[in-house]
C-alpha cells in the first residue's frame, strides 16, 4: 500500500509542474503587448507556453521595474528584450530564439539629419529608463532625458522639452495615432534593429531549451506568421 501511494504520488507531481501558471512581465504597448493580453507578442509568448502545457499570466510594469521583478524572483520572467542582459541580471536566462524585432527610431518635431547614435549628440534627447541598448548607445549623450515611461517621453516631446525621443517605431507610430501631433514623425534611418527575446528567472532554467524548440517549431508551421499579419 505504501509503495502503490509513493507510485501515485510520484506520477501526479509532473502534472502540477505542468500545468504551472507563468508570471511573465512586459513594459511593451500596442500594437505589441496590450492589457488584455491580445498584443502580437503577448499572443505568440501565449502560445508557445501553451504548447509546453504551461499557461502565462502577463504582467505590466515599467521597463526597469520588470527586469529587477523578473530577477529578483517575484515575476517569472520578462519579455521581449535584447540579448546580452545576464550580464546586468545574473538571475536571468534568456531564450535563445527571437519573438520579435525593434525597430529603433528616432522621433521629433524637427527635420533633423541623423545617421547614427552619436549624430545625436548636439540634441536633447528623450529614452525610456530600462531600455538597455538605448542607455547603452546614448549614455553619453550630455543632453540626455530618461522617462519613467512612454506617455513621459512623447509628452517632453510635445511640450519641447526634449529635440528628439529615441523609441520603437512600431509602438511610437500607435503612440501618435492616439495623440494626433502630426508635428512629430519619425525620421531616417533607423538607428538599429534588434531581434528580441524572452528571458526567464534561472528557475526555471528547465524551460529554456524546450520554449526554444516550440518557438522555431510555431515558425517553421505558419503559426508566428499568422500572428504577425493579423497586426499588419
């Protein structure tokens, strides 16, 4: 009797595992992450959790605020972020395939010639705090501006506080959708493009290899696509 509950007992642990809730944090916005959970990334992080038995609980914060969550344990994880930032959060893994690209893009009110970082030195520039490649490339800008979020960064812009906000192009064109500045508009070129990815608190270290299978496996089978072109 003893061994047959040990037996059962044993067999029923995986299923819990399974079944586990992820807590995984985002600081993106439409059209890529959106409070309901419908965004182009929220619905490709979805599904591929899904397909590894697990469901996801996404969670909105501002960008600094969700790395230090996600490493210090209290969310599970953070997406979509550049490569390279184990090096700042030890506690993270990262994913070792892309959900995503950004599109850097400097936005303004002025027709500024630009064609690298530094060609922003003369500026005042705008960043959001916790966007790393951005504090990297432009941290030695003199005229630098760091927002607590999005609505912060175009806001200077609108009111001149800043020449230009360095931003994604995807989420800063819905942005001024909804603000209706035609005076601000993104310029050329793009100062970088960088896939993304999801990084996962080293607990669940588990994880990394088989997400990563089931994210190439969702391309390799249409599903990603099917995602992205219904945001196009």
């Amino acid at each position: 009797m003893i061994t047959r509950s040990i037996i059962a007992f044993l067999i029923f642990i995986p299923s819990i595992v399974f079944a586990a809730q992820l807590k995984l944090n985002t600081g993106h916005f439409p059209p890529r992450s959106t409070t309901e959970g419908n965004g182009f990334e929220d619905l490709i992080v979805k599904e591929a959790i899904k397909r590894l038995g697990h469901s996801v609980k996404i969670i909105h914060a501002p960008s600094e605020r969700c790395l230090v969550n996600a490493n210090n344990g209290v969310d599970d994880g953070n997406f979509a972020r550049v490569e390279g930032l184990e090096v700042i959060y030890p506690n993270l893994v990262m994913v070792p395939e892309s959900i995503a690209s950004f599109e850097f893009a400097v936005f303004s009110k002025r027709n500024i010639k630009i064609s690298d970082w530094d060609s922003l030195m003369p500026y005042k520039t705008g960043i959001v705090t916790g966007w790393k490649i951005l504090e990297k490339n432009l941290g030695h800008i003199p005229k630098l501006t760091r927002a607590t979020d999005q609505d912060s960064l175009f806001d200077m812009l609108e009111k001149n506080h800043i020449d230009v906000a360095v931003f994604d192009l995807t989420e800063g064109v819905e942005i001024l959708k909804h603000k209706n500045n035609p005076s601000i508009t993104p310029l050329k070129p793009l100062l970088a493009k960088r896939d993304m990815y999801i990084y996962l608190n080293k607990r669940h270290t588990a994880l990394i290899g088989p997400l990563s299978t089931t994210l190439k496996e969702m391309k390799r089978d249409g599903t990603f696509q099917r995602i992205l072109s219904t945001f196009k």
